[in-house]
C-alpha cells in the first residue's frame, strides 16, 4: 500500500448538518436573501458537490434573489461569507473529527503510508480541519491538501484524485481512498483507487456497491471497525 487519501466534509469531520449548512444560512440572513436551507432540503442539495455551485445550482431553480444582478458576485461574496462563519464553527470545537480518525491516521504514518486531503471544500477551511483538530504534527506528515478551485471540474469527476496521483507520484490501484458520498466514490473508482466508504447520516441509503469497504464508522477502541492493515490486505490480495 503507497497511500492514504481522505475527502474531508462527513469524513474528517461530521460537517455537513451542524457546519456548512448552519454557515450557508448565516451568509443568506447576513446578506438578506431569505432563504434557509432545512436539514432535508440540504440532503438534496449536497448531489451538487462544491458550495458555489450548490447555491447556483440552488438559484437557478427557485429563482435569484432580485436586489443581486450580478449573479457571479453574489455567488463570490455569499461564498466568502459562509466561508467565514464555517471556519468559526470549526474553531469553537463544536464539530469534532469523527471516530477513528486520528487513529487511523496514526497507523498510516506508522506504517510510512503517503497521506493526503482531497476535498471540493474552501482550501482555507481544510486546512484548518486539519490543523486545528489533527494537530500540528500530524498535519505536517500530510504530502498534498488539494481543496477548492485546485481543479476545475467537481466529484463525481475523477480530476482531484488524478491530480493527487500526479502530486504523491503513486499508483492509485496501491492506494486507498476514504470517502462518505456516492459523488467522492465515483470520483475515486473513476481514477482506479480502491475506496472505503463512511457513511454519515446524509449518505447512508446511497448506492456504494463495488466499495472495498463499507462501514459506518472507521470506530475507536473498543469497537474499532477498519485498521491500516485490513487495508493493507485487501489492496495485496487484490493485486495478486
């Protein structure tokens, strides 16, 4: 095994219920737009992978708010806002990593795996996910974070996890992705990584078949459900 790959929303960190949709109304009530995403509206919305274009995505169907007539502004300065209010969420603590993280992180660093970030999300806030709740030390064994605009075309396309190939200089069918959506596995599967899926609570019913594994949480002792060596086993059992 060369890798260890993780998308960072529902799978670092539980974000997406109580973080990003929390700071996407605090940006439309900061800015005047009367809209506010319920927790089953936002289920829908996250088919749409990257915050700019979910809120476009969003507009274009239940109409544009009317005192905005420059669309790509809006979208910018909404944007830059629920950015803002996200990275104070994170920062108060209230969203902590999810189980088994930090300790399959540090399995992978034991076992001298490369590791990497591979999110549609603001670079600014996975970093500071990262950062603040990995810590210092071990975000420093991370080799790439690539987030935000890093590419042009979002999950489900392949073209961040291609790219990430490019960045380690690896070979994606000895490598393992961790993923929570339907959109980041179909984006891994297409650049030919093997993927363990974490479903959360917004993507448990979605359809994983032909996931390498498939748990609802990597766990924590004493209910620990995936280790590095599991991984490291199925990857060696599949290219015999």
């Amino acid at each position: 095994m060369e890798a260890l790959i993780f998308d960072c929303d529902g799978v670092l960190v539980d974000t997406e219920k109580d973080g990003h949709r929390v700071a996407f109304n605090m940006a439309f009530t900061d800015m005047g737009i009367r809209v506010m995403w319920s927790i089953g509206e936002y289920r829908d919305l996250l088919k749409v992978a990257g915050g700019k274009e979910r809120m476009t995505y969003y507009f274009d169907r239940k109409g544009w708010p009317s005192q905005f007539g420059d669309h790509v502004q809006l979208i910018h300065d909404l944007h830059e806002r629920k950015t803002r209010y996200f990275m104070q969420l994170i920062g108060s603590g209230l969203l902590p990593l999810r189980s088994g993280i930090r300790r399959i992180v540090d399995e992978a660093i034991d076992s001298n795996l490369k590791l990497a970030v591979c999110s549609t999300s603001n670079e600014k806030s996975v970093r500071l996910i990262v950062e603040l709740l990995l810590g210092r030390e071990r975000a420093q064994k991370f080799d790439a974070i690539l987030a935000g605009d890093v590419v042009t075309r979002k999950k489900p396309d392949p073209e961040i996890y291609t790219l990430c190939i490019d960045k380690l200089k690896i070979n994606p069918v000895k490598s393992m992705v961790v993923e929570d959506s339907r959109n980041g596995f179909l984006a891994a599967k297409s650049a030919n990584f093997n993927c363990l899926i974490t479903t959360n609570q917004y993507t448990a019913d979605e359809d994983f078949t032909g996931a390498d594994i498939l748990v609802d949480e990597l766990g924590d002792p004493p209910d620990i459900k995936v280790t590095v060596r599991d991984m490291i086993n199925i990857i060696r059992n599949k290219n015999q």
